[in-house]
C-alpha cells in the first residue's frame, strides 16, 4: 500500500475511530471524498480492481453510534466509472456494508487499461459527496475452467 496517488480533485481526510469491525483499519483512516477521479497508469494486461470504503461521516456522532447503525442509509450515493464503463451505480456504502463505520470491498475484474496506458476510476455524487478509502490494483486472477461433473 502506499499514500493517495494519481488522483485528480477531492480532498482528503484522516479519521483515527473510522472504522469498528475491521483487520485492516489503517486502510479505512483516510479518506478522499468529493467529484474527483485516479488516473493510474499500468501496463497492458488485464487487472483486478479492488475499492475499499467505510461511511464514517453520515450517520450518528462516532461517540455514540453503535456499529452498523443504518441511520444514514440514503444520505451519500454515488456511481463509480472505470474507463468510462459503470462499476457501481446509485452507491450507497451504508446500505451495502449493513451501517455505518463497517468497512466493505468491492472487486471488479478483468479490467483493462485504455489506449493511454491508464486506468481511469471516476466518482461522481448523486446525493453528497462520493468516497473512497483504499484502492488497489493487482493483475487479474485468471478464469477458472469449468469443473467437470
């Protein structure tokens, strides 16, 4: 892992308490939220793209909420874009990792760079800023055959 790189827009955050039920914290403690995109540059092949988020803003003050409170179930949604193809749509963290300040991963492959040698993720708001916490990009696992019955 290394720090926030390749990202155009946004603005970063660091939250010490951001996530509650998770091995890897560190990875939920920054955050770049707003309208904002990566360009990552990678060579030719094909990768597997892992986005790592946690809701830590919306929802009851840390010091009180429990984990997984759903109160701000509708309060950030988002789409995400890889090269101009949608990976997710009408996002909502909180709805999907069952309440705020639980870490959720999300994987997408075979993803291939465009023809700038580039992997371009865009986060685009629908209601609220969107966010992101970890990216990761590693080569993609191959297919599995098919198993014979």
């Amino acid at each position: 892992w290394s720090a926030d790189k390749y990202f155009i827009g946004g603005y970063t955050v660091v939250r010490a308490d951001s996530v509650t039920s998770s091995r890897e914290r560190p990875l939920y403690e920054g955050e770049r939220y707003g309208n904002f995109s990566y360009h990552i540059p990678v060579a030719p092949g094909k990768y597997r793209v892992s986005l790592r988020f946690a809701e830590t803003w919306f929802g009851r003050p840390q010091a009180i909420r429990p984990s997984g409170d759903t109160s701000a179930v509708g309060a950030r949604i988002f789409n995400v874009f890889a090269n101009g193809t949608a990976l997710l749509r009408n996002f909502d963290i909180t709805e999907t990792a069952g309440g705020t300040g639980l870490g959720i991963e999300k994987v997408f492959q075979p993803i291939e760079p465009n023809a700038q040698g580039l992997i371009v993720l865009e986060f685009v708001p629908v209601r609220n800023y969107a966010c992101i916490n970890a990216i990761e990009v590693s080569p993609a696992e191959p297919a599995q055959p098919p198993k014979n019955r």
